[in-house]
C-alpha cells in the first residue's frame, strides 16, 4: 500500500513537471506530500475535541523567464493538474525578474538508497482512530488521579495526536527524493487551586512522543506525563516575585528552546538578507561564551527533524552553527546564499543539538545556584533580533542556597543576545528529546531581573 501511494504522488510530481516544462519554466520543483492525522482531547470526562483527516498537497516552484513563484493546491486530480500549471506560470511571468533564483546546484543533490532514520513504525501508521481515542481519555484519567493527589484539582485534560506523512521531492534537473514519517504525542493538562493564594490557579502540562506506537503504548509511560503535568502545576504554588536586579538565571530545558529557537532566527537566510539579524556582520566572529557549541543533525536516527534531504534536494549534512561561541555557518539555501555573497548550506533547520559542558540535568544544576532564578517556562515578552534586545515574562523558581525558596510569577528578564550569550555558565546534558530543537538546560552567570524589589 505504501509503495502504491508513493507511487501516484511521484506520478503527479513528475506529471506537474512536465507541464511545467510545457508552460515554458526554464526550472521546477515539485512537492507532493499526503498525511493522515488524528487528533483527540478530553476534559474533564467528556470529549472535547475529535478530529480525523487525510491531506494532500502539490507545491511547485517555477523559474520562467528569469521570474520566479511558488504556488500550491490540493487539487490533484488529472484533468485538474495541467490548468494549474498554465496559470501559475501565467502568474509567475507578472512578477519582476529575479534572476538569481534557480534550483540548488545537481551536484549537491542528495543520492539514494535512502538511510534508514528511524522514522516509520507501520503499526502505528496503521493504528485506527479508536486506539487514539483511548489514549486521550487514558491520558484525562490519569491527569485527574495526579491532580486530586496533587492538591485541589480544577480539572484536568488528556490529549492522544498521530499523524502519518509522506513526501516526494522532484525537480526538473533530475532529482527525485521520498521520505515517509510516523509521529505520535500524548499531553496531560492539570489546573489545580492554589491553597495558598485564594481565588488563583496554577496549570501544569507535559507530553511525549516518538515516532512508534511502542513509544507511548505502555500505562507506565501515560502515568509519567500526568504525574509530571501535576507536579508541575503544584511547584507554582504561591508564586510571587523575586528580587530585582542581577542574578544567575537557570532555564529548564523546555524553556529553553525560546530562547535558543530566537538565537536560531537570527541565521536563517531570509532574516539575515533583509537586515534584521544582529548576526549579519558576525561569521567567523566570536559571538558567545566558549561553552555554547550548536550544531545542526538531520541524519540523527529517530530525530523529530531528521531528513535525508532538505527542501532543495540538497544532502542532509552536520553542520556546525557556532563552535565554542564562535560563529561558523548561516542556515543558507540557494537563493539567499547568493544574496549575501556566500556558500550555501541549507535552508532550514533539521534536528537543533547543543554539546552539554558537563553530566548534570536542571536538579542537578539548580543545586549549585547559590541565589538567583530558575526559569521553567516564558511567558510572553518580545526579542528584537535586529539588535539583539530582548525582554521576556517569566515564571519559575526563586533559589536560595541550592534550594527552591519559593514559586516566582510576576518577573521579567531584560538584556541583549550578545551579553547573554557571553554570559553561559554551563550547558546541560538533559536535552528536551520531544522537539527538534533539543535544547537543554541552561545556566547564565548573570542576567538583568525586574521583580518585587531590590535585592
């Protein structure tokens, strides 16, 4: 059945190709990609949410004439695919030339056989609406036993997603690329009453994944998530705000990725040509503390990012981002590497890795911070990633003497990229593994607090 459904999609691409090339496009590349996904919530025992699809979907890039466009549909049926065609590269002719688009060089084409990444598990694409189902209210039941057993339960929620996607990737110089991917998550909400400040609510949420049912079918794994979603509502218990002023600043690794996710935007192709990234003048310069080591992994095995080849075609590839805070590669596809005058990469990230500066996970990092704050989520705030500014809402955990003094809320952290990023006091080897940006937890030695008071 599979190879049967790669087969149409390859047809249509090569089909859209072909029409392309009738149309007069000097280049095009086709994606054709079709998935299947399942989504199921439940809040407190009743069913919230209940939805189930299969989605299809042609995108072609267009070269005609020195001019280019992307252009889309989900029609896919033949009589339907020519005249799509024809008014795209009708469309496309309207636009001003650009003439340094073009399609990646062949020589950087990715070559097959495919590797085996580890993304597909038939059973789970196989898995019918119910198993979901199931899960989800699972997931709801447990969330509320962890609730009640964590305080005053407001209610609780449990939520099951899967989803199954294929792809294929053909251009009109001759590459042709198929990637096929299974992916499942289950999530645990607890709001509970916070019994020392009347009238106000703390919510907890956690959740896993993987790209196997066997990732999530097992009731140890369930309990887990609803046990950690409660503990994580309960630990904010009576949050107020810290002290203002200067302090190291610890973030767990989930909270993390906000702001390694806006260091990241700062080296993406399109940010750095139009001039809004304070990174722009920065390859090859020290740009951070020698503790922060970024690389980009899209051939890691079971990766939520992991590909074998990228949106151009081009072979996925290590590449290293900054090394020891040195800033070594931008996130470069062709187009935008012309631009700026430089060697292209890729152009987009694939699985965020970050090398840890030693063995110890966020408990164990929390307990050798003397006085300062531990970061467990952001809430709201703005970066500027045109200077670096940023100033984000927090809420987290007040430390004195290693231990969590009290629940902080209320507080906001202020500086610039450039300083915070000098400041990294220690990377964790505990890296978010649900996410493609894996990041870990993180210590700054030193960061600009606003909160209740002056220290």
């Amino acid at each position: 059945m599979a190879e049967k459904t790669l087969g149409m999609m390859q047809s249509v691409a090569e089909a859209a190709l072909a029409a392309a090339k009738k149309a007069g496009a000097g280049q095009a590349a086709a994606g054709v990609s079709r998935s299947r996904f399942v989504d199921v919530a439940f809040r407190d025992g009743a069913l919230e949410k209940a939805q189930a699809s299969t989605r299809q979907s042609l995108s072609l890039r267009l070269f005609v004439d020195g001019r280019y466009a992307a252009h889309s549909t989900s029609d896919l049926r033949p009589e339907a695919l020519g005249e799509f065609v024809n008014q795209a590269a009708a469309l496309t002719r309207q636009l001003e030339p650009d003439p340094e688009r073009s399609l990646a060089d062949p020589a950087r084409h990715a070559r097959g056989p495919a590797p085996d990444l580890g993304l597909w598990d038939a059973f789970l694409a196989e898995s019918p609406t119910s198993r979901w189902v199931e899960i989800a209210r699972r997931m709801e039941d447990l969330a509320r036993v962890a609730g009640e057993k964590a305080g005053q339960l407001v209610n609780a929620s449990g939520n099951g997603y899967m989803e199954v996607s294929r792809e294929i990737l053909a251009t009109s110089d001759g590459f042709l690329g198929a990637q096929e991917e299974t992916g499942a998550f289950a999530v645990a909400g607890v709001v509970l009453m916070d019994p020392e400040q009347a009238g106000k609510r703390r919510s907890g949420y956690f959740w896993r994944g993987g790209h196997a049912l066997t990732d999530l079918d097992h009731p140890a794994v369930l309990e887990g998530i609803a046990a950690e979603a409660a503990i994580r509502a309960a630990r904010q218990f009576g949050a107020r705000p810290g002290p203002s002023g200067r302090f190291p600043v610890l973030v767990e690794n989930q909270a993390a990725m906000r702001l390694v996710g806006d260091l990241l935007a700062c080296l993406n192709g399109p940010t750095l040509q139009q001039g809004k990234s304070y990174l722009r003048e920065k390859l090859g310069q020290v740009v951070a503390g020698p503790l922060l080591t970024i690389s980009d992994e899209p051939l890691l095995p079971g990766g939520f990012g992991s590909r074998w080849y990228d949106s151009e075609g081009v072979a996925a590839q290590s590449l290293p981002l900054i090394r020891a805070g040195r800033l070594e590669h931008f996130y470069l596809d062709t187009y935008h590497a012309r631009k700026l005058n430089l060697s292209p990469t890729t152009g987009g990230s694939s699985n965020v890795v970050l090398a840890p500066s030693h063995g110890l996970g966020f408990d164990q990092m929390l307990a050798g911070v003397k006085r300062g704050l531990a970061v467990t989520s952001f809430l709201g705030g703005n970066f500027n990633s045109t200077t670096g500014d940023f100033s984000y809402g927090v809420q987290g955990l007040w430390i004195e003497d290693g231990q969590p003094a009290h629940a902080v809320e209320g507080m906001n952290l202020a500086g610039n990229f450039g300083g915070l990023w000098e400041g990294l006091a220690a990377v964790g080897d505990d890296p978010f593994p649900y996410a493609k940006l894996r990041a870990p937890s993180l210590l700054f030695s030193e960061v600009q607090l606003a909160g209740g008071g002056l220290a």
